[in-house]
C-alpha cells in the first residue's frame, strides 16, 4: 500500500483551487450572461401574508361591510356606478367607513349620479356628506370633478390614472381603487394610513417610508402583481382589527413570533 501510494504523482493543491474558483466566480464564462441578482424580499412575507389571511378569514372588519366597494348602487347603470365609486373615495379620505358608509346612503336616497349632484346646492351637499372629514372642502371638490367629469368625459369617470388624479380631491390611493373597482383594472397597489403603516411594521419596505406613496413604490418593487388587488383590503381590515395605529393587540396576532415591531410579553 506504501509503495503503491509513493509511486501515484501529486496533484499540486494550487491548480485544484484556482479551478474551483473559476467554476465558483465564473459560471457564465465563455456563454456572454451575466449571472442574476437575487431580487430584494421581505424576511419571512409569505408566512406573515397567511397568518394576516387566516386572521381576515371571517371578513368582519368595517372595511368588509362598509367599504367603498359596498357604498355604491350595484342596480345602477355602469356609469352612475362607476361616479358613485369615485365619489365614495373622495368621501372616504381621513374619514371612517361607518361614516363614509353612512354619507353614501344618504346621498344614494336622493338619487345619486352626475346630473343631481350638479343641480344640489353647496347647502344641501354638505349638510348630506356631513360628518365625512374635511366635508367643506369635498363640497367643493366634489362639484368641482363632477362638473370636469360632465364637460370632459361625458358624466363618466377616466379610465386611466393619469387621468383621475388630474381630478380636484383625488389622490393616488383612490386613483388606483378606482381603476381596480370601478374599472376592474389593477393599476397599482392602493396605500392609504392601513397600508403605509403596516408595511413598515412587518419591514416590507426596504428602509422605512414616511409617505404613503413612497410605501407604495417600495412594495409595488418586489411584492407579486398577481397579490397586489387583494393587499389593500387585506391589510386595511387587519389595520382595523388587530395591527391598531395605538396600542396594537400584538398578543392576539399569528405574526407575533415574526413581526420586527411585536411587543412581546
């Protein structure tokens, strides 16, 4: 066995490591790809976007009785439909469901399209809209974009957002649900205070975000298109219930073992 083991040559060690090294730092050598960065995602998303669908299971947050996909005449011809969506958004902006809820249903019993919104005096409109937040600016913005939408687009709503955010009292977020619900269209993820600050909780975004847009470039960047309609209502019922502005219920969450910003006890 000595003998046999002297007279077998040594493979010199370098030359066994510099072409390990060429196979571990050049994959596509000679082939002209260039090897693939692994894209950026959150630490632990896909467990923590089950545990947020198993607690919204029961679909028993305000958003899911009173929200502005439940605000409008589904027995309406589609485009009163649609400019009652649009109007719901606007109404929706710093205000509760129950109270943007409650404002559409008054407004639905006078009849609501663009032609009897454009006949009711300011008066009338705030006094029907009343306690939305802000009500004496939506007056105006809603006579405003209803009188755009009558002259511009024939009494019915832009189907693009470019175009809906040129609309007097429409943002960004109420642009994307807009195309999403009125147009059955998903143009981006809608972020509103529900969104923003429970991205930033659950470390989806980067670096933290101070603006609700900024939350929704960072999340539109790695976040699946295929999930992007259902994230919005997802994550505004779970803001309702459980992931709270204050105090948080963190004890009663799936994510507590998961979440950066859980208070553990």
């Amino acid at each position: 066995a000595v003998s046999r083991s002297r007279g077998t040559p040594s493979i010199p060690r370098r030359s066994s490591r510099r072409r390990s090294v060429a196979i571990a730092y050049d994959p596509g050598q000679g082939d002209g790809v260039e090897p693939q960065r692994p894209r950026w995602e959150p630490r632990d998303w896909q467990e923590q976007l089950e545990n947020i669908r198993e607690m919204r299971r029961n679909r028993d947050a305000p958003v899911d009785a009173m929200g502005v996909d439940k605000c409008y005449d589904t027995s309406a011809p589609p485009q009163v439909m649609r400019y009652q969506v649009l109007l719901s958004l606007m109404l929706s902006s710093q205000t509760k469901d129950q109270v943007t809820w409650a404002a559409m249903r008054r407004l639905r019993q006078r009849g609501l399209s663009v032609d009897s919104v454009l006949q009711m005096d300011d008066g009338t409109l705030g006094q029907l809209i009343y306690p939305v937040g802000f009500w004496r600016n939506k007056v105006k913005y809603i006579k405003q974009t209803t009188a755009i939408l009558k002259q511009k687009y024939g009494g019915d709503i832009p189907s693009t957002v470019e175009e809906l955010v040129q609309l007097p009292g429409v943002g960004p977020k109420m642009a994307h649900l807009a195309m999403n619900i009125a147009w059955d269209s998903v143009s981006g993820i809608a972020v509103d205070t529900h969104v923003h600050r429970i991205c930033n909780r659950l470390k989806w975004v980067k670096k933290e975000t101070k603006y609700p847009e900024e939350t929704r470039a960072a999340l539109e960047d790695w976040l699946p298109r295929d999930l992007w309609r259902e994230i919005n209502w997802l994550l505004v019922g779970f803001g309702q219930q459980t992931c709270l502005p204050v105090n948080p219920r963190c004890s009663q969450c799936l994510n507590q073992g998961i979440c950066p910003a859980a208070k553990r006890h």
